[in-house]
C-alpha cells in the first residue's frame, strides 16, 4: 500500500467514526416522541361554567383541580332564582304540548334550588392535563324551595290552596363526557351522557280555612294532592287534610340525567 492510500484509508476511517459519533450522540440526546408528549407541563387549576343549565335559568361555578396527571378533583355550586319553570327556555314546549288544564295548573309553579356537585375524574389520551374522553364519579346536594298556588274544583268553582314547601335531595351518579384545552387556556368540557339517583324528601304546607269542606271533599282534595307526584305504586307524596289547611311530607328519588351539556372555562 502506497503513502498516499495508506492517508487515505486513516481519514476516511476518522471521518467515518466521527460521523457514527455524531449520529449516536444525536439519537441519545433527542427525547422520545411519546416520553416527551407525556412529559410536557400542563394547567392544574379550571374554573367553568355551564351554559346549557342556563336554557332552565340555572347559573353555575365549576372549580377543578388535577390531582395526578390525568386524574382531577371538582367542586360546584349551581343557583336557580325563584322560577315559573314551565317558563324556562327549556321546558316551555315541553308544557305548552299539555293539555291546557295541567298546563294551566303547572305554569303556577314557582321553584327555586341551590345545589353543590363534586366530581372525580379520570381522563384518557396521552396529553397530559385535563383534555380528552372521561369518566367522572360524582356526587350531588340539593335543596329545592316550592311555590304552588293549587287550585282545587270545588262543585261552586275553584278553591285556592297556596302550597309552599321546601326538599332536599342527595345522591350520586356517573358521568361521560370530553374535555378539550381550546387557545392554550380556553375549557370546552361537553357531556355526553351521565345520570344520578338518590333519595330526597321534604314538607308541603298549605296553611288556609279549609272549614267549610265537607269530610268527601277534604278527602277529595289529599287524593289530587297525593297524586300530584306518583312513580310507580308508591306514594311520593302523602297529605293530611285538616280545617287549618294542608300538611304533606314528600318522599321520592332523588335521580337526575346529565347529557348534551355545554361547558366553558380558563385554565391555568
């Protein structure tokens, strides 16, 4: 071999080892795709608000908090201001497809709740945060005030009995749904479908001079109030009918359907 292969061969040799050093320090360097997506920083703290609950004038304030990287804790707090509730944007067509004497009867009601929701969630994907498909855990308080002007038929007219009453139900549920983190920090959280149950209980008083009823008429009256709630045989409702007016006690499920929700938040 001549000098000059003999030069040759050494660089060629070097350049080549240098380059394999080259490639081998780069792919020992650069991150793994999926180690790095799982790795990036994320938001821990979001607050929302519903916007569908508002189509039955109920406001909410949602806060949540990730516990690990794709697990999260919630805390909310919904408000519904004394309401004609056949009045509400949901439920108005709702109530003008009954016939007019229970449609007339119900666009008398009025009703107010509060009502505290917490939630554990466990969301899917790689990204890490808040973001993609869930299931959530939860439970729900409730306390529920009633306004309801009764009017019963009476062989000379109509009676007026002013019912008021207040209930409160707690129960627990599951809920579906799909989270999505929109221009860095905006929440767009759907629910797709979710339901809870429970139990929820409370008292009707309607305190006017019942005197002047007959004993069939009273009984009249504490069978159209009894079945002014009815699910299945058991009687949600049961009224005692005196001379000082009307005293009933509400007992019933508690069981509420959470679908095609719309909520809106910030994170960070």
């Amino acid at each position: 071999m001549t000098k000059r292969a003999a030069l040759f061969l050494m660089a060629s040799l070097c350049i080549g080892l240098r380059t394999t050093a080259q490639i081998t320090s780069s792919d020992s360097t650069r991150p793994d795709r999926q180690t790095s997506r799982r790795d990036q920083p994320y938001l821990k703290n979001i607050v929302k608000t519903n916007l569908s609950s508002i189509l039955l004038n109920n406001y909410s304030l949602t806060y949540e908090r990730l516990l690990t990287r794709k697990i999260s804790a919630s805390l909310g707090y919904r408000y519904m201001p004394q309401t004609f509730v056949t009045k509400t944007a949901l439920l108005k067509p709702v109530a003008d497809a009954l016939e007019s004497d229970t449609k007339d009867q119900l666009d008398k009601l009025q009703m107010s709740c509060n009502a505290i929701t917490a939630e554990v969630r466990f969301y899917t994907g790689r990204k890490p945060g808040a973001r993609g498909f869930y299931a959530g855990l939860y439970g729900r308080y409730a306390s529920f005030s009633y306004d309801f002007p009764y009017d019963f038929d009476m062989p000379a007219g109509k009676r007026l009995v002013p019912l008021k009453g207040k209930s409160n139900g707690i129960g627990g549920g599951i809920i579906l749904g799909v989270q999505s983190l929109l221009f860095k920090r905006v929440i767009l959280d759907i629910f797709i479908v979710g339901g809870h149950y429970g139990n929820l209980n409370g008292n009707v008083d309607g305190l006017t001079n019942l005197s002047d009823l007959t004993p069939q008429q009273k009984v009249d009256l504490k069978n159209d109030i009894e079945s002014l709630i009815s699910i299945g045989s058991k009687k949600n409702i049961t009224a005692d009918v005196q001379n000082d007016g009307v005293r009933a006690k509400i007992d019933m499920p508690f069981a509420g359907i959470r679908g095609a929700g719309i909520t809106v938040g910030v994170a960070f």
